[in-house]
C-alpha cells in the first residue's frame, strides 16, 4: 500500500468512526437532553381546572398542579413554561413533542398504549352529580338522563363505558361549559372530577346539588411519552421529594383544601 493510499485510507476510517461516535451521541440523546439544552421544560396543563390550575388575580396560572410542575423544573434546574392544553389535543401534543409532560392524567389502559405514566401525585375521583332532588344512586340510574361531560377526558371515557344506551351524554370542551351547563339546566346531570364537583358544591346553594355516585377512583398522574426513561426518573424523583420533605402536603392543604393521605395516590 502506498503513502497516499495509507493516509486516505486512515482519513476514511476516521471520518466513519466520527460519524459512528455521532450516531451514538444522536441515539443516546433524549428528553432530558432536549430539555436541558432548550433550559425549560415544557408542561400541559389544563388552564381552566382550579383548584390544580387556573389563572389567579394577576392573571398567572396557580394551583396543585403548578407547584408539582415547578419542584419538577426546580430539579432539572431549567425553567417551567407552561402550555395550556385540551382534553382533546393534549395526548397529540405530547406525542408530537410540543409539550414534554402532561399533569392530570389519569390511568386507562386505552392511554397506556400510547403514553407512559410517571408517579401518581394527586387524589382523584370522577363522580356522577345531580340536584338532590334528582333520584340517582348508580348508572342505571342514568338512562334517559341529560348528562354534561368534558370531551375526550377520563370522564368522558368513564361515562360512555357505564352509561345505558339511552343516556344523552352531552361532550363539551371544557369544564367551564359543562358546569354552566349543568348549573343553567341544559342537563340534569353533570360528571366531573371530585376537584371540580366541590367547587360546584360549595358554591350552588340554590340549585343544592350533591355527589350522587362515584364512577372511577383513579390518582392524577404526570404523562410522558415512551422510552423516556431518565425523565420518567427524574419526575418520580421530584414527587418522591415532594412527598418526603412535606411540600406535597402543604400543596395539598392550600389548593385542595385537605391532607394528602399518600394512600389515595395508590392506584
């Protein structure tokens, strides 16, 4: 082999094994890469789903679900950008990659096939909830009643699965419509998770509306896509602390307006 057949041959082994030692570097990258390098994690969030977010006196979004999000981007030591998010576009936007987890997510195994599910962080319930006045004990109870719902949420999965053929199930875009719905008598009945329902009963003296049966016990959970192995860690590792130092209870207190029991964040 001559020198110059040498030199190109050892230049061409070279620039084979920068390419390899690149490709490498590409496959290993991940969420937490992109994260960190862009300095902030993007989070969906419900806008309007106080008391986990909402927008408060100064037109900021607070709640139970902010200050989860916050200890999250706390750990990653980037900063928290918060996107709102839809039931109906929210999965999608975490696939597509336009947010990097979802808080609020509850459990199915229809979501399981698409996302991955981080640490349970919050107590939920869906309930089904109706005037006192409306006789209602279980879901067959429900056929031929007006039933207001958020599109494509858990509650609505939920409702569809227990309700009688003869329900109207009626699907809104948000849980604004549905409780103004239920609360201005388009619909006799309305379900909705246990955070939204105490607000309605806390606030709907006239119309005295009750919790009439439960539909799904199922904790919150933070969504993320699949193969994200470090920031699946590194959320769980954020909650874990959360609940270790205290922080978890005392969002709790102030958003939910009790303690957390950490049993009811077993599903």
């Amino acid at each position: 082999m001559t020198l110059r057949n040498a030199l190109k041959s050892a230049i061409t082994a070279a620039v084979m094994l920068g390419a390899a030692g690149l490709s490498t570097q590409a496959a290993k990258a991940d969420a937490v890469d992109d994260i960190t390098k862009a300095g902030a994690i993007n989070v969906g969030i419900f806008s309007d789903f106080p008391p986990f977010s909402s927008a408060s006196a100064d037109m900021s979004i607070k709640g139970y679900d902010i200050d989860v999000a916050q200890a999250i981007a706390d750990s990653l030591k980037v900063k928290l950008n918060l996107v709102s998010v839809t039931g109906q576009n929210r999965i999608p936007y975490l696939t597509d990659k336009r947010v990097d987890i979802l808080m609020s997510v509850g459990y199915s195994k229809e979501r399981e096939q698409v996302i991955d599910f981080a640490a349970a962080y919050a107590p939920y319930y869906i309930a089904v909830i109706g005037p006192a006045e409306l006789a209602v004990k279980g879901k067959e109870d429900l056929a031929e009643k007006s039933i207001a719902v958020n599109r494509g949420t858990l509650e609505d999965t939920s409702l569809t699965r227990a309700a009688p053929a003869s329900a109207d199930i009626r699907r809104f875009d948000n849980y604004n419509s549905v409780i103004q719905a239920f609360i201005s008598g388009q619909t006799q009945l309305m379900v909705v998770g246990n955070d939204v329902g105490a607000q309605v009963l806390a606030k709907q003296d006239a119309l005295k509306p009750e919790q009439k049966f439960q539909l799904l016990t199922s904790p919150s959970h933070i969504g993320l896509n699949k193969n994200e192995d470090r920031l699946k860690k590194a959320v769980n590792d954020a909650v874990a602390k959360m609940l270790a130092d205290g922080k978890l209870d005392e969002s709790s207190k102030a958003w939910l307006k009790t303690p957390l029991n950490p049993a009811n964040l077993k599903d």
